[in-house]
C-alpha cells in the first residue's frame, strides 16, 4: 500500500468529520482562521520589522526623500517671505 492511499483515507476521514459534526466544522474554521492570522502576523513582521536591513533601508530613504521636500518647501517660503518685505 502506497503511502497517498492513507494521506487519502486521513483526508477522507477528516472532511467526513468536518461534514457530518458541526462542532468539528466550527473547530477546522476558527483552526483555519487562526493559521491565517497568524501568517499574516508573521509575514506583517517581516515586512514592517525595523531589525531587518531592507525595511531600514525603506525608511531612511524615505526619510530622506522627505527631509529633501521639506527643505525645498521651506527654503521657497523664505524667498517668497523675504520677496513680500522688499514690496
């Protein structure tokens, strides 16, 4: 007997189980749900983690890409400040 002949019969047996009794499809969504978040969770982490070299990488460039604004925004409003006292 081939090993996939019993993976089928385990499935078979669970999704039976899943069907028949409303607690054990209550349990597979909340255990199917839970996997999900936590996923999610793990892969927020990783993505958003300060630690990790390429999220830091992402900030301070946008850091610097913001600093650049600001200083544009800032030096145009002293000219024009300083245009507005001449006149």
């Amino acid at each position: 007997m081939e090993y996939y002949y019993f993976l089928l019969f385990i499935f078979g047996l669970l999704g039976w189980f899943i069907v028949t009794d409303e607690s054990v499809k209550k349990a597979f969504v909340y255990l199917t749900d839970f996997t999900l978040t936590k996923y999610r969770m793990w892969k927020w982490w990783l993505l958003n983690n300060p630690k990790n070299p390429i999220v830091k990488y992402f900030m301070w460039r946008r850091s610097m890409k913001m600093a650049k604004e600001l200083a544009e925004y800032f030096d145009e409003k002293k000219i024009n400040e300083q245009k507005q006292n001449r006149s």
